[in-house]
C-alpha cells in the first residue's frame, strides 16, 4: 500500500504543520528527525529598577508627592483677647477697691464729732481746731509771748561795775557805785544813784536815774540823767542831757 493511501500517514502530515506552528508561538522549534515535543522556555525574570539618587532640594520625579510640611499655627485671638480682657477687669477692680477704702476712711474721720486741741498758756501755746468737715485743719493765731522783763545786775557797794560788747541790752542796780560803759550800740539802764558813770565808745544810749559826776567820750553817744545836778565832762560828737 502507498503512503497517500494510509489513512493514519495521512493525518500524521496534517497534524505535523500544527504542532510546528504551535511549538514557534511557545518560543520552541522542533528538532529536525525528533517526533516528541520540547518543553515551553520559563518566563523571563527582570530586577528591580534602578533608583536614582535625587538631591536633598530637587524636585520629586513626576507622578511622586510628598506629604505636606507641617505648618507652624500662631496664638488665637481669642486667647490674646481673652487676657487682655482679664488684665483690664484686675485693673479696674483694684482701682475701685482703692476708691472705696479711701472714701471709706475719709467717711470715717469726717463721722466723729468735733473736737479741739488747745495749746496752754504758755509762751508757746497754740490750738488746731478739727471738726466734721473735710476741709483742712484751721490753725487758730498763737498768742506771742509777752516781753521778759530784762534781768537786773548789782553792782558792789561803792565799788567798780564795767559793761562792753556790742548791741547788749542791760539793767544795772547802781548801788553807789562807779559805772564804765564801753563798745558799740550798747543800751544800758541805771538804777538808784551812782557815785560817777563813764561813756565812751560809739552809739551807746545811757539812762541814769541819779549821778554825782558824768564823762563822755567817744562818738555819737546819748547819756540820760532824771535827777540831781551831776558834774559833766562831755567830748565832741556826745550828749548829755536831764530827761
């Protein structure tokens, strides 16, 4: 029998440009003279890509994001005006805590009743009268005190009593004695009766009740006498007169 007429050589050829076919779309060829089909090729295996490093500020590759940076959140405004709000409600109620305790104590003073305080009589006495009123104390006039009488000086009995300096004011019990005046603007008043009485000096003012004798000298000094007929013996620029 022919090959053309063998029905199973016939299928045998029209099967073989089928698996031929098949085997080139695995990425299989057939072995020339080898009946028996080859194994399909493994799938190729690929690495992972490559990254390029990027600079620390660059742009992000396209398709890439980042998450946003955080952002920084100020004070609220309402906190800031909250404080500023309880500040001024401190202030103002400690400027109205001292309003009322002032105007408490002046309520006080000005309730009690009135009362003065007087000074005695004495040369420096003195009153401050304080009523119920808030307006200042009132100072009631001092009385002055009144002019000491001037201290008087004993001379010794017929003995010698001399008075110097300036501007001294002196009183002089003469005793029958003998007074020397001396110095500038001396006042000197002369008690009793005097043996003899001596000016010099300048500006002195003498006053004698009585005298035996008088002697000036100096300039522009006043001697006084009230009684008797002395002996004087006055300079230029000097007076003796009876008053």
């Amino acid at each position: 029998m022919k090959a053309e007429d063998d029905p199973e050589a016939r299928i045998r050829q029209l099967e073989q440009p089928l698996s031929e076919n098949g085997a080139v779309e695995l990425g299989t060829s057939p072995s020339p003279g080898n009946d028996y089909q080859t194994s399909a090729l493994p799938p190729p295996v690929y690495g992972p890509s490559y990254q390029y490093p990027q600079a620390p500020y660059s742009a992000p590759p396209f398709g890439v994001s980042f998450p946003p940076a955080p952002t920084r959140r100020g004070t609220p405004f309402g906190l800031i005006f909250g404080l500023l709000g309880a500040v001024m409600v401190l202030v103002v109620a400690g400027i109205g805590m001292l309003v009322w305790t002032l105007s408490s104590a002046t309520d006080a003073i000005s309730s009690r009743p009135g009362f003065s305080d007087a000074g005695d009589d004495g040369p420096y006495g003195g009153s401050v009268t304080i009523g119920p009123s808030r307006n200042a104390p009132t100072l009631l006039p001092t009385r002055l005190p009144d002019a000491e009488p001037p201290k008087v000086a004993v001379a010794p009995a017929g003995g010698q009593y001399s008075v110097s300096g300036v501007d001294e004011n002196e009183t002089i019990e003469c005793n029958g004695s003998n007074i020397n005046i001396s110095g500038v603007n001396n006042t000197v008043t002369l008690l009793g009766h005097c043996l003899s009485v001596t000016v010099s000096g300048v500006e002195n003012k003498v006053s004698i009740d009585s005298v035996d004798e008088i002697g000036a000298s100096g300039f522009d000094n006043e001697v006084i006498y009230h009684s008797g007929a002395p002996e004087v013996d006055v300079s230029s620029r000097n007076t003796v007169t009876r008053g």
